[in-house]
C-alpha cells in the first residue's frame, strides 16, 4: 500500500529553512508573550475611552507590550527576507501572511489606544491569532528537509 509524503523542502535549502525555521519559532514565542502582555494589561491597565486616550507610556507593562510590538515587526520583516531568499513561494506567503496581520494588530492597537473602542481590541487580538498561525504554517513547512539536517 503506497502512502503519500508530505512535500519536502529541497536538501540543498536546509541551512536557509533551518533559519526561516528558527526565526518562525522566535516570533511565535514573540507572539505569545505579546498576547499575555496585551491580556493582562486589558485585565489590569487602565482602558482607554473616547474622551481620555491612554498614552503608550503610561504603564510599564502597555510599554512593554508597545516595545515587544515594534521588536516583534523587525522579526516579521527578516522572516519575510529570510523566506524570500529561500525563494520557496509557499514560505514566502505564510512570512508576509504573518508580516500583514502583526502591522494590523499594531494599527488596531494604535485604534484602541486611541478610542477604547473594543471592535478594534478584538481586530488586534484575531490579527494576532493570524500571525501566530502564519508562523506555525511555516514550522510545518520548513520541517526537517528529508535526507538532511
């Protein structure tokens, strides 16, 4: 009975899916740490209304989460880089897939921090789930190569 195998990245490729594998796992872990930052400050920090914006300084912990914010865009770009040296099409789109919600994730927390409003705190919150499965796509996809590393 034949079985079918999932598509393998080309041998010859290992060192650089070995990195987009790498660099993926970094900003997953990224992500996750920006959820639980982003959670326990809509828990715990001041909400921001209409009338009173919230400065993204106020707090140490909306400061940290505005910080891991721009650190975790610099990832999502060298990722994007790092696919398209690869030149594999598949890690390419799950890179600028994950690049393009984590920049509306950002633009929404811009929105809420703004307004309040929590149409926009739940746009930041599925952006993030996006991304966060942009980067798992990317794991699956830069497994091991068959026959290397």
């Amino acid at each position: 009975m034949a079985t079918k195998s999932a598509p393998s990245i080309p041998t010859a490729l290992a060192p650089q899916t070995s990195r987009i594998r790498m660099a993926s796992f970094g900003a997953l872990t990224m992500l996750i740490i920006q959820f639980i930052l982003g959670t326990a400050y809509a828990v715990y920090g001041t909400a921001p209304t209409a009338t009173q914006p919230v400065g993204i300084w106020s707090t140490p912990l909306l400061a940290s989460h505005v910080i891991a914010g721009i650190l975790l865009i610099i990832a999502a770009v060298m990722l994007v880089v790092r696919a398209g040296q690869a030149r594999t099409t598949s890690l390419i789109v799950a890179a600028a897939i994950g690049l393009l919600a984590i920049l509306g994730a950002f633009g929404a927390g811009s929105a809420f921090d703004g307004t309040g409003n929590n149409g926009a705190s739940l746009v930041m919150a599925l952006l993030t789930a996006v991304a966060m499965l942009a980067y798992a796509v990317i794991l699956l996809i830069a497994g091991t190569p068959r026959g290397g590393a």
